[in-house]
C-alpha cells in the first residue's frame, strides 16, 4: 500500500542530504608517498635508475682480469725451432771468436814474447836432459843483448843437423802438429833448431885448452864445472877462434857429445852462428815435473873476462 506522499509504508527513502554525505564518504583520503610506501605493501615505488651499459661499469673492488692472448697463428709455432737455431748459430760463432782471438793471442806470443822447445838430443846433458820441455824468449836478441854463459836456440846455419827426418804421424797427424806449432801450442820440433850454450859473443877470442885443460875466453880461464856433465872435459880437441862482428860461438854442456862450434868449421859461417839465426834463450825447464827449474846463466863462470 502506498500512503499519501507517494512512498510503500515502512519504507524510509534517503534525503538528498544523506546522498552527498555518503558519497563523501566513500572517498579514499590522499596519503603521502612515504606513508603509502610504509604502510601498504602493494604500493609500487618509484623506478630504479637505469643501469649503465656492462662495459662502462668499473666495480671499486672488482678483480681486473687480462684478457687471455689471441690464439696462435698457424705460423708461430715455427718461432721455437728458429729461436734455437738462432742461438745456436750464436754460440758457434762466439766460440770461433774466442778460438780465433786465443789462437792469435797465442800466435803473437810465441812470435814476440815465448816458444816453448823440447830437447831431442843429449848434446845438453846434464843441464837439460833427452825430453825436457823449455820455454825460450823472444827478447832475446830482438830487444835484448845475448851473454856469455845464455842458453840459446837457434835454427841450424847450415847443415849442422845434417839429413833430418820428422816423426811421421799421419796425414791428419802432421797438419794437427804443424798448426798447433805454428801457434805455439805444441813444442818447436828439432828438425831444424838446435840449443847450445853461447861461450863467446862478437870480438871475443875463444880458446882451448890451458895447462889445465880449460877453455879461455880473452885470454881468461874460466871454470865450467857448474854446467858441464859429470866426467866430461872442456874440450878434448884445441882450437882458437875470434868471433866475427854478430856471430855467437856455441858448446854443448855435454863437450864429449856435442857437435857444437868446434866441429862445424868447415860449414857455411865457419862453425859460428849469425845472431840472426838465434831463437831465443831458455830460461825455464816446465817439464818433467821432477825436472822442472829456472836455466841461470852462470855470470861467476865470466865474471872476470873483459870485453874486446
């Protein structure tokens, strides 16, 4: 049933004033961001930053790690066997300059400075005995006198050695010998140097013997018993010699088995021996081991001779 203004009984209609008050209130209040952000979870905050590209970041503690090496070509596996043959080129010829640079040290020492000689004969007993390895200076008479009493050596003025004939030791043997003596690594051979003692230097007059059986040099007796071999005499045979102007007169320590001076006065330079042909002296025995010892000249021997 509908009363009089137009509503059902016990039906209560809402004002217009209800109307707007309940649409008020059906308005969610405006929070602000943060409190949104505290207190409802579902609430999406504002975007993150967008991140730079991976290759401009630089991490403060990041570990830099090398970039591993390009792979190798198909040619550089080639580079190991070329490197050692590099070096070993490089040690070959380092080690011909270093043989090279001895053997002329070497060369230039035995060719100014020393030679050594063996002694092939005994001519020279008991001073140097058969095998005895000498070393010979070359001072000597390039840049010094020689004395009375001096051991020298010198090549053969002519045919004192007669006929020689060198050990043969092979082809390969000989060209070894020869190079390693022409370096002065290897003795001299004796096939043409000889080793005497000079007893008178130009203008001396030499002599023997004296009522004693002594050898007089300018007129002076001299006594040789420090050098000469047990047993052996000055001179079994005379003579009386005046050295020429550059000439040496030569003795054997061992007179009895000496073909010295005295018995090569028939030959090119009556016997004497020019100074151009003197070697060296020797003034050290280096071998045996149980020979070994400085060659002195015997000065007391002249001592008392005056010079011409």
């Amino acid at each position: 049933m509908v009363d009089q203004s137009g509503t059902l009984p016990g039906l209560h209609l809402p004002s217009r004033r209800d109307v707007r008050l309940a649409r008020a209130d059906l308005r969610v209040p405006t929070a602000q961001p943060e409190a949104l952000n505290a207190t409802t979870p579902n609430t999406i905050s504002a975007p993150p930053p967008v991140p730079l590209p991976v290759h401009n970041q630089v991490p403060t503690n990041a570990l830099i790690v090398e970039p591993a090496p390009p792979e190798a070509t198909p040619h550089e596996p080639e580079k190991a066997p070329r490197s050692l043959l590099v070096r070993a080129l490089n040690f070959i010829r380092e080690s011909a300059i270093i043989l090279v640079s001895a053997l002329v040290v070497s060369w230039l020492i035995k060719t100014f400075l020393v030679q050594a000689f063996y002694i092939p004969s005994e001519s020279m007993e008991h001073t140097l005995n058969v095998g005895d390895r000498v070393i010979v200076s070359r001072l000597v008479p390039r840049f010094m006198a020689v004395d009375r009493g001096d051991i020298v050596v010198f090549t053969d003025p002519g045919d004192w050695l007669g006929d020689y004939i060198p050990p043969d030791r092979g082809p390969l043997g000989n060209a070894v010998t020869t190079a390693l003596t022409w370096v002065g690594l290897f003795p001299q051979d004796a096939g043409d140097h000889l080793i005497k003692r000079a007893i008178g230097i130009p203008g001396d007059n030499v002599a023997c013997c004296d009522a004693y059986g002594r050898v007089s040099v300018n007129g002076v007796a001299i006594s040789e018993q420090d050098y000469l071999m047990p047993g052996a005499v000055p001179s079994q045979d005379p003579f009386n010699v005046t050295v020429p102007p550059n000439m040496l007169f030569v003795m054997g320590d061992n007179r009895q088995n000496s073909a010295d001076s005295r018995y090569n006065q028939d030959k090119p330079y009556g016997g004497f021996v020019p100074m151009d042909n003197v070697v060296g002296t020797a003034f050290v025995i280096v071998w045996p081991l149980n020979h070994t010892g400085w060659l002195r000249n015997p000065t007391a021997v002249f001592e008392n001779v005056i010079n011409h």
